[in-house]
C-alpha cells in the first residue's frame, strides 16, 4: 500500500501537479499517464523517494517493501548478473553479505557464533536458501539463459542488462512495485511473459508505460497527469482513451442535450464493462466500471499529431517479389533463403527473434544494403514507397531549421506549405525554427513522420515505427494504418499496433520463415506455428 496526501511538486513557477490525495492499494495495478513533459517520471522519482516533492507526504504499509526498476544500466557492472537480481531484496542481501562475512573469520569468536544463529534463522524466515533459485526463474523467464548467470554484468549487452535489472526489481516479492518504462528493449515474447507476471501479481504495481497492450493486459486502474492534476480513473488505458475521446466529440456537439450525453457515456460504459468480464481481466474490473460516476469522464487536453497517408494512385497488380534473400552480420545468418510475394490489401508485419533480421531486410529492398544472395523486385510502374529506417541519424546531422529540414524532400519549397506538415506533427510558432540537430528522439521521429507524408506514397514501410513516440503519436499513428487503403511492412514491438493494423505475418529465421495470413493473436497461439518456430530457430 502507498497512500499519497496533499502532494504537489513544481520547478521554479511551473507546477507539474498539486493537492494530489489517493492510496494504492494491494491487487491493483495503476497504469500511468500523461503526455511528455506532463511528470509521469517524476511522480515515480517523487514516490521511490528519491525526489523530494514541494509539499506532502508519501506513506507505505507497516513492514512494506519498495522495488524500483534501475534506470542507471551501469551501476552493478563490476557484480555478478546473479548478485545483482539478489540485490533487489535489501534486507536479504545484507544479512548474505553479513554472514559471508562472519564466516570468512579466521578468529570465529563465540559472539560470531551466536550472531550467525541468529542471521541464519534470519535467512530462513526470509526464504533465502530458495533466493538463487528464484532469481534463476525469473532471469530465465526474462530471456536471460543459465550460462549467463553468473557473468560480470559489464559483459552484458544492453539489452541484457535491461532484463537483469527488471528481474532485480521483481526479485522477492516486493510488497510496491514501481515500472519505468518496464518495456523497453524487450521482445514480444518477453512483453507478454512480463504481462502474465504481473496480472498474477497480488501486491501493489505503478508502472509508466507506452505500450499500450501491455498497459491494458495488467493495468486494474489508469492514473492519468493532465491539466496539472493527477486523476484516477477506474479501467485500463482503452477504457480512459475511448471514453475521453467520446467525452471531447461531446464537448464539441454543443446542441445535444446533457441527458442525451449522460446516456451515451452510460451506455458506452456498459458496453466496455462487457468486454472487461470477457477479457482475461478479473470481473471486478467490470462492477469498477459500473460504479463509476459519469461526470469523472472528461476530455483529454492531449494534442494528437495529423498523421495523413494519401497514396497518389492505387498499386498495381505487382507490388513485391522476393526470391531466395539471405543476410547475415560477422558470420551469423540472420534470415536465408526468403522467398515471398505481396498482394493487394497485405499489411504484413515482420518478426525475428534477432531484430537485426528485420532491419537487414528493410534495408535491402530499400537499396541500402546489399544481400549475401538472393534478389528483389518492386513494381515499376505502380508503386511509390515511403521508409521509416529504424536509424534515423543521419538525417539529423545539420544546423538547418525544420523548415529547411523538411524542404529538402518536397517539391514544393513554399514555407505555408511546409509549415503545414510542420503543424500537422505539433511544431508550431517557433519550434519551426529549431535546429534539426537539437531534437528529441521523440522529436525527430514526428519530423520524419513529416517527410514521410509528403511522398503520397502507396506502400509503407517501417522499422519500429513506435519507438520514442508518445502514447498520443502512436495513437494517432496506429488509427492511420490501420485505414491506410495502400500496402504497409513493417516491424514492431508493440503488440497493439501489430494486432490492430497487420493481417499477414512473416517470421524470419536463420532457416527459412514463417508466413501465415492471420492475425499477431492468432499467430502467437497456433500450435502449428510454434511448432514451425520450435524447428527453424534450432540450431
């Protein structure tokens, strides 16, 4: 439990939030939100206690125990990747240190004796003799294999690290949890072990996420940071988006009576209440729903980007061959022999275990790289591509303006028009005038997004389109693929966004693929397909 009472935190005249008064329970998992900027963060920092609000309090549960998930991937290098999941359990790990020490006496007096008695039946009530085992499953389940258990954690890739130090967060049990983007660097595969942990989970999780799937697999609650408030909200992020969405068309229809809205909202409620209770998510969720008060829904002040496709013209009837690619980097084959064709109204998402094979291949029909065998044809006459590398970098090495950016891939120069595209991604005033070398990641992707709109393009082509996007942009982005009348391929660690928008997987393995026409849900649980996965990623 973690009760919060009159809290408020600003920096200088800006208040982030204030007069913030709740208690998190155990059971319950608040999913948290706000757009960039808004404090997500540093209500996380703020809570963890390791930064100190302006006023207020913050209380746990008699006993309780707090884990945080380390954003400093550097900080337990010279440790073992097995003492550093230990370490998650404070209390634990200084009562091993402090035995290992008395142990290690040469003059063992009878005080030393006595004083390991008692640490030992310490260690026992603690269920230590099960601590290196238990680390063990959850570093295995986080994709971290046995031979990798007791490396130094400076030998890690940083990838590796991130999921080390998830499973020292998790370690123990820990009475609340806190997630920062708890996500990050992880597979599909890894996402959804983490959401099946945590919907299992009966003590108290806050975490801030972008995925959205993954917010609705294991979020009881949303917590949401919007007008310099901190509201919560009973449901998952779907729910909130949905309702706010319908709270603003609302807002916006000025002639229609408040019992005519008030009926809507409730009928709009029990519908999503209904989906609830058929979800894997308890029912409690759905008598949640029920009770809430209708004057809670309120729109968003959010500002989602215009992200518009227009394809030119309609493809052709050839789009794509593929015949016999292979790829690999220092030897080691990424994907071989890939033969594939894509038709009219394919949406297709590309899938690895290495996603360096998707990259590889992106790159390739993209005519940036060349295969170690195999070739590709594109429709000549018909098609018009527009691609989202997934390294961006070296459009961004320039002192030009966003402006002068922007011009260098359109055909028309004029400012109003360019402006326009600037706009539609939520640069206004004078962030047109930023240097491109300056921007965010998140920044930087919208300008690409930019660029990408401007080819009227009718196939699309994207290599992790959501990362260091908000949860507004790939909203926005996602609602747009999935009208887009045109051909998309694209890779992708947000499940949503593969769910709702693709309708034909390709799996690249170092031993052919994959390809199937169904959907990302159906293709994770057909025993046919794991089977086939099973076989080719075999060494």
């Amino acid at each position: 439990m973690i009760a919060v009472n009159n809290l408020g935190i600003q920096f200088g005249k800006r208040i982030l939030f204030q007069d913030v008064n709740m208690k998190f329970t155990p059971g319950n998992c608040y999913g948290i939100i706000g757009a960039n900027g808004a404090g997500k963060s540093t209500l996380m920092r703020i809570l963890s206690n390791q930064l100190s609000p302006t006023h207020g309090t913050i209380t746990q549960g008699p006993g309780e125990r707090m884990s945080v998930l380390e954003q400093d991937h550097f900080k337990f290098d010279e440790f073992t990747v097995m003492d550093t999941v230990l370490q998650g359990h404070t209390a634990l790990w200084d009562i091993m240190k402090e035995k290992e020490a008395i142990y290690a006496k040469e003059d063992f007096s009878d005080a030393d004796g006595i004083r390991a008695s008692e640490l030992e039946e310490k260690f026992a009530e603690m269920e230590g003799w099960n601590a290196e085992s238990d680390a063990a499953m959850l570093l295995s389940g986080l994709g971290i294999k046995e031979d990798k258990h007791y490396m130094l954690m400076r030998d890690l890739s940083g990838k590796e690290k991130v999921r080390v130090l998830l499973a020292k967060a998790l370690f123990g049990n820990p009475d609340n949890l806190l997630l920062d983007e708890p996500t990050n660097d992880l597979d599909l595969d890894t996402v959804a072990w983490l959401e099946n942990y945590l919907s299992n989970c009966e003590n108290t999780v806050l975490v801030v996420s972008h995925d959205r799937h993954f917010l609705d697999a294991v979020s009881t609650h949303t917590l949401d940071i919007d007008y310099n408030k901190v509201t919560l909200f009973a449901g998952n992020y779907s729910f909130w988006y949905e309702s706010s969405q319908l709270a603003l068309r609302q807002q916006q229809q000025q002639n229609k009576k408040a019992e005519e809205k008030r009926k809507e909202l409730l009928e709009f409620i029990q519908r999503f209440s209904a989906n609830v209770a058929k979800s894997k998510q308890t029912t409690s969720r759905k008598k949640m729903l029920e009770k809430l008060n209708i004057e809670e829904i309120q729109p968003s002040s959010r500002r989602y980007p215009g992200i518009i496709f227009t394809p030119q013209r309609e493809v052709g009837n050839k789009i794509l061959e593929v015949h016999g690619l292979s790829a690999s980097v220092d030897g080691e084959i990424l994907f071989k022999d890939v033969n594939f064709q894509i038709e009219k109204g394919d949406k297709v998402a590309f899938l690895s275990h290495d996603p360096r094979a998707m990259t590889a291949l992106f790159e390739i029909i993209n005519g940036n790289r060349k295969p170690d065998s195999g070739s590709y044809d594109w429709g000549q006459t018909t098609i018009t591509t527009a691609y989202l590398p997934l390294d961006n970098s070296t459009f961004f090495n320039t002192d030009l303006n966003l402006v002068d950016w922007l011009c260098q891939f359109s055909d028309d120069s004029s400012e109003i028009y360019l402006k326009g595209f600037l706009g539609k991604m939520l640069f206004s005033g004078e962030e047109v005038l930023k240097k491109a070398s300056v921007l965010s990641g998140g920044e930087k992707m919208r300008c690409m997004i930019a660029r990408m709109m401007m080819r009227d393009a009718n196939t699309l082509v994207l290599d992790s389109p959501t990362n260091h996007l908000d949860l507004e942009s790939i909203q926005a982005f996602n609602n747009t693929l999935q009208a887009f009348k045109g051909i998309v391929l694209m890779s992708s660690h947000d499940h949503e966004f593969i769910q709702t928008v693709c309708n034909r997987i390709i799996e690249l393995t170092p031993n052919g693929i994959i390809d199937k026409m169904m959907d990302y849900d159906d293709y994770i649980t057909d025993e046919k397909v794991l089977a086939a996965r099973e076989r080719l990623y075999a060494k």
